[in-house]
C-alpha cells in the first residue's frame, strides 16, 4: 500500500520523472561513496571499484524499496 497513491508510473511522464528520482539518489550515493574513499583511503583503483559497487547496489535496493512503499514505484505489469 503506497504512502502517496495515484502516482503510480501509468504513462510515460509519471514513469520518467519516478525514474528519474531513484537514478540521481543512486548516482548521488555512488558519488558520496567515491569522494569519501578518494580522500580517506588508498586503495587501489579496483578496490575502489569494487566498494563502490557493492555499496552502489545496496543503496539501489534500498532506493528502489523505499519508492515502492512511497509511491508503488516498480510493480511494472503488476499494476492496475
């Protein structure tokens, strides 16, 4: 049950701009990510790489989940 009915992504603007939202949160935490270790750590560039990916994923989950429960966001053909 969404927090915020009748935003469900129905067409192509709704489905764009919800997105949208979960890309730049993702992006922006991949980001973050990256800085923090460019200036705490000195790992090598895979490592980098690996941490961020694996963190990246997480926060993708937990984004995506979180739209779910706000907005019914990623029920694709589920929805009514």
């Amino acid at each position: 049950m969404p927090l915020i009915r009748g935003f469900h992504a129905t067409n192509i603007k709704k489905a764009f701009l919800l997105n949208a939202i979960a890309a730049a949160l993702i992006a922006s935490v991949a980001v973050i990510v990256k800085d923090r270790l460019d200036a705490k750590t000195k790992l090598v560039y895979t490592d980098k790489f690996a941490v961020v990916l694996i963190i990246t994923f997480i926060s993708a989950i937990i984004v995506y989940n979180i739209l779910y429960l706000v907005f019914g966001f990623g029920g694709g053909m589920l929805t009514n």
